[in-house]
C-alpha cells in the first residue's frame, strides 16, 4: 500500500488524536486523584496538584507535537505581532504601532 494513500494519513491522524486524549487523561486524573491522598500531609501540595491537573490538555498537546514532528515543530517564530508555532498563528490582543508607540 502507498505511504501517500489519504487512508494511511487518517490512521496518522487518528493515532495521535488517540495520543492526545489518552495523554491528558492521565495526565490530569492522575494529579487529581492522587490530591486526597496528600491533602492529609499538605495542603499546599494538594492544591498544586489540583490545579496541575488543569493543564493535561496542553501537556498533552505538547508532548504529542513534540513526538510527531520533533522540536522543530515546537519551536516558535516571532513575526511583527503574531507567533507562528507549527503553522497556528496567533495573534496578539494589541496591535504592534501601540506597542510602538507604548516604547517611545
């Protein structure tokens, strides 16, 4: 079967989809559940933990981009007022002349 078949970049796709969602679940029920445990011992830790839990989506979304296209495709490019990571542009909330003129 050809590498290039539209079937073959599907399953890819599907892989990492799959990747993703079951990296963020561990990632975030494992912090949540483990936070009754420490609560007893710390409350600070637990709270950390808590809110740690949070942020399994975008653990997840890194480590899978990470894998799958390496740390080029992590890196990011600052261009005029957007940030280019692997092809997401995001813009930013304030148009670059305030910044400029914020500088002067």
């Amino acid at each position: 079967m050809n590498s290039s078949h539209p079937v073959d970049a599907g399953d890819e796709d599907r892989s990492r989809l799959l990747a993703f969602f079951a990296v963020a679940f561990a990632w975030s029920w494992t912090c949540w559940l483990l936070v009754p445990a420490i609560k007893g011992q710390s409350a600070l830790a637990a709270g950390v933990l808590s809110c740690l839990g949070g942020f399994g989506p975008g653990v997840a979304a890194v480590a899978v981009v990470g894998y799958a296209g390496g740390r080029v495709a992590l890196s990011a490019r600052s261009s005029g007022d957007s940030i280019l990571i692997s092809g997401l542009s995001i813009e930013s909330p304030i148009p670059e002349r305030t910044v400029k003129t914020m500088r002067q």
